[in-house]
C-alpha cells in the first residue's frame, strides 16, 4: 500500500474511529484504553490524510471530531477557521 494514498487513509481513519465508537457503547469500564488506542490511531492517520490533502473538508470535520473529544479545543477553532476559508 502507497503509504500516501490519501483515500486508503482516509477510510482507515474512519475504520478506527468506528471501532473507538464500538467500544465506547459496550459500556465496560475496562475499555477505555482501547477506545483511546483506537482514537489516537484514527488521529495519527487522518492527520497524515489531512497533509496530503489539506483542502478536504470531511478529513477536517473528521479531525475537528476527535479533537473535541479529547478537549483540545484550540486545535478545533483552528480547523474550524481552516473549514471556513473554504
């Protein structure tokens, strides 16, 4: 696999994201970990994703998502002001 082919990152992230959002629903307390493995992998790979294509605005939504979750609040109003440039 091209380690820059933005179309496979960019559904390998969703893929991690998903199975983050699984685990969240299971409700086990012993979990946690694993969604957080989960989310930060989907990040690690969206944001190489958003590097290759830094216009793509669902990579940006994607990104504003999981930025929120973690409360990096100021790393969502900067993808924020990028989503409106567009």
């Amino acid at each position: 696999m091209d380690p820059n082919f933005f179309p496979a990152l960019y559904q390998l992230g969703l893929v991690y994201i998903d199975m983050a959002n699984e685990t969240l629903k299971s409700g086990k307390q012993n979990q946690m970990q694993l969604y957080e493995e989960q989310i930060n992998k989907s990040e690690n790979i969206l944001t190489h994703a958003f590097e290759i294509a830094p216009n793509d605005r669902q990579t940006i939504q994607l990104l504003i998502e999981i930025n929120t979750r973690k409360q990096r609040y100021d790393k969502v109003d900067e993808l924020k002001e990028r989503l409106q440039e567009f």
